[in-house]
C-alpha cells in the first residue's frame, strides 16, 4: 500500500490529515503519520489474514493498561469517527482490511543505540510494572497459540530443514533437546497475560530523558504464557552482539541488569529463575527456526525477516559449549 492511500484511509476513519511514511514491517502496512499541530500517530492496516480476535485482544490490552497504569509508557489506541475500536476499510486493491490508530512515542529504539546499567535495570523495572498492570487482564483470545511463545517450541520441530546444516543445526536441534528436558517444570509455571517481546526494537529509549525508557510498542505477541517465559525473552534480547570471549563471564552480564531491576518490582521463584536462562535459549532456537523458514519463504523480505538471526548463531554455539548444570545456575549464584 502507498502512502497516499494510508492517509487518506487516516482522514475516512479517523479524522486525522497528516503525512504517511512507511515503516519496515513483515506483515502489517504500518505508517507514521505525522499530522503537525495534532501531533505523530502510528496507523497501522493490518494484513488480511489477521483474525479480528486476536485484534480486538491487543486494543483491549492497551486499554486496560491505559486504566491501570497510566504511568507507564505504552502507545494509546484510538476510536474510529464511528466509535469503533477496530474500523475496517476497503483497500483500492478490494481487500478489507482492519485499521487501527495509536499514539506514536518518541524516542529511538534501543536496538539503534546502547545503553548503560542503570538503565538496564530501568528496563527491568517497567518489565515487572507491566506484569502487574497485566495481572488480572483476560480475554477470549488471550491463550491462543502463538508460534513466538517459547512453550511452543517443540512444534516447531518440522522447520529444522531450514536451518543450515552444520553446526547452526546442530546447536539448534541441541537447544530443542535442552527445552524437552525442562518442559514438564515448565508447565507448572505461574501464567498470565504479558507481553512477551521484549525486544530491543520494541524499546523506545531517550538517553536525555532520566527515564531512559520512553515507549513500550508492539502488543501483537502479547499472550498467557509463563511469567519466566516474559522474562527470558526480556533478558535474551539484551545478550551482545558480538562476543568477547577474553573479557566476559558469560552471555547473561548484560542481562542480569534487567533481572535486577525487575526483582526491585516483582518477585521470581528458584524454579523460574533456572528455567529462565533454557527459555533464553529456547526464544533464540524459534527465532532460529522461524526467520529461516519465513526468509525462505518470503525471500524478497529477508534482509528484514533476519535482521537479529545472525547474532543468535553465536548464542546457541555459546550455549551448546557450557553443561546443563551451569546454564540452571547462571541466574542463581552469587554475584561476584
């Protein structure tokens, strides 16, 4: 979709004039449209295939969270001239397509830039507000199954072939073998609705502002999962880049600052906090497994679909190096 379409879906819908650019999406025509004295807004078209379900479920989470805790920063979502929460328009190629609106929230994903410890932990902070804001929400569509909850990795077996033989598929089918072995633990787990990505895209950050944090966005893989299941995704997506194995302990230096900020807030088991670092290495197997099977599948969009696999490849070899029993200790031993 273009530009010129997406804004004049904006002023039908919503009421809003205002100039589109597209944003880098895998599904989604997404838009920031900045109206000018009305302020940004993201207006996002959502593809055919999404259920409206599972729609209806991200906007009624935004708007509990509105309620409970209007502190924290997360993108509002907007009612159509209509009242509707999720209107639907009829695109020029005759597709209809269902259109949401939300506040567009200033900053620079983290993803773009670096951040220090202490901001780290304000990371971790807002991660376990979040819980507790999310703790009483429900919604029909709230346990769907949902390929990026880690508790489903085993069904992703059947995409081993797309991963590249060799030590990549080694180090992934080992992951697989390590999760099978923790999953029965796992199913006893506390669950509830959260947000489970984490990710440092989905971190919008201002190093002026002493909230460092400034945006929480992408609700569409929020779901009931296990709380350690939140957290590890939270703590994978802070691993480095790049390994620096002279100088560093292990992949967890940098993500034991957001553990430390979220126990300021929330409290975790023993138990979830040594299933936490095989759910870590679970999330990097179904980011494994699923990029390569969807660049396979939508070569024309691959740069966009791999952008974090590449570094991953390093953290599944890391893993594979260090027994079962230190991966079950990385989160509970002592702090030098």
């Amino acid at each position: 979709m273009v530009a010129a379409e997406a804004e004049e879906i904006a002023k039908l819908l919503y009421g809003v004039r205002g100039s589109a650019t597209r944003f880098e999406t895998e599904k989604d025509d997404t838009f920031l449209l900045d109206c000018a004295g009305r302020g940004k807004f993201v207006l996002k078209i959502a593809h055919p295939s999404e259920r409206v379900e599972e729609l209806d479920f991200q906007v009624a989470l935004l708007r509990h969270l509105e309620q409970r805790a209007p502190d924290l920063p997360i993108p509002r979502a907007h009612r159509g001239v209509d009242g509707a929460d999720l209107p639907i328009v009829t695109t020029s190629d005759g597709e209809r397509r269902v259109v949401r609106l939300i506040t567009f929230l200033c900053g620079v994903p983290l993803d773009r830039t670096t951040s220090t410890a202490p901001q780290r932990e304000r990371i971790g902070e807002v991660l376990a507000k979040l819980r507790h804001s999310m703790a009483d929400f429900s919604h029909p569509a709230d346990d769907r199954a949902l390929a990026w909850d880690v508790t489903h990795l085993l069904d992703l077996s059947d995409l081993l072939s797309f991963i590249p033989e060799g030590g990549k598929r080694a180090w992934t089918v080992r992951a697989l073998e390590r999760f099978a072995e923790i999953k029965p633990r796992l199913d006893l787990c506390r669950r509830q609705v959260l947000h489970n990505d984490f990710n440092t895209s989905n971190l919008v950050v201002d190093h002026a502002s002493p909230q460092f944090l400034t945006g929480v966005i992408d609700f569409g893989d929020a779901v009931r999962t296990a709380i350690a299941v939140d957290v590890s995704t939270a703590l994978m997506n802070q691993m480095p880049k790049t390994i620096d194995h002279a100088n560093r302990r292990d992949l967890f230096d940098e993500p034991r600052d957001v553990l430390r900020g979220y126990l300021r807030y929330a409290e975790l088991t023993d138990e979830e906090l040594r299933l936490i670092p095989f759910l870590a290495m679970g999330r990097l197997a179904v980011r494994a497994l699923l990029t390569c099977w969807r660049a396979e599948i939508f070569p024309e969009n691959s740069r966009y679909i791999l952008r974090h696999t590449e570094a991953g490849w390093a953290h599944l070899e890391w893993f594979n190096s260090v027994s079962t029993a230190q991966i079950s200790d990385l989160l509970t031993r002592e702090e030098p």
